[in-house]
C-alpha cells in the first residue's frame, strides 16, 4: 500500500497548495505551499508547517511571531493537488500584517476594501522598524 504522501500529485517542483482554516468556524486564515517534508512534520509536531519558496526551508508557523497553528485535520482534495489544514490558531492571528486572516481585502465595486483591523503590530510580532 502506497504511503499517504505517495497518493499526493505533487507538482514538478515537489510542492502542493495548502489552504488553512480556522476548524472553530471555517473561516480561511491563508494559503501557502507545502513539500513532503513539511508534510510529514506537520503530521510530527501537530502543528502547521510550510514550505517557504523564498527562503527555500521550512517555515514553522508561529516560530517568530509567536502566533502558531495547532494542527486539527489535514484534508486531501479530490484530485489529489491541494490540501487543507483545519487548525487552531494560537493568538488569533495568521496573516504577516498583523490580521486573523490573509484574506482580508473584499472586492467591492471594482476596489479592494480592507475588511479586518490589525490585531498585533507586526513590528512587535517580527521585530525591526
């Protein structure tokens, strides 16, 4: 029997798409990539872990901002491309600007509103000025 990261379509580049969500009330906190690697360290350490194309590593969700998202489910789509991370977010927020979630611009009318106040000044997340 193959082995539960075997059954993934993993794409040319060995990454799939991994969509996070608040498991309380479904809301989407944020979308990023993940490889075999963080997969199986997602499953480890029973928290959310990424792949950063940027910094080509891992990226373990909350390591320097503090806000960590504890691992509820792992979720497989039907064509076997993307996942999605049902999770408990650990301080309430997910998004590098300081907000409960990336998906916080509503398109209204042809313009981009910002819906969700900052919740935590990123500069006191990430440090610097």
């Amino acid at each position: 029997m193959p082995s539960y990261l075997d059954q993934i379509n993993w794409n040319s580049n060995g990454l799939v798409p991994v969509v996070t969500q608040d498991a309380s009330n479904g809301r989407v906190l944020m979308q990023a990539w993940i490889n075999r690697e963080a997969l199986e360290a997602t499953i480890t350490e029973n928290r959310a872990i990424y792949w950063s194309r940027s910094r080509s590593k891992l990226w373990r969700k909350g390591d320097e901002s503090g806000n960590v998202q504890k691992l509820v489910g792992v979720y497989l789509d039907c064509d076997n491309d993307a996942l999605c991370y049902q999770v408990e977010p650990i301080g309430g927020v997910s998004c590098h600007t300081g907000r409960e979630s990336c998906f916080f611009q509503r398109l209204d009318n042809e313009t981009w509103v910002t819906e969700d106040p900052i919740l935590k000044d990123p500069v006191t997340m990430y440090g610097g000025t």
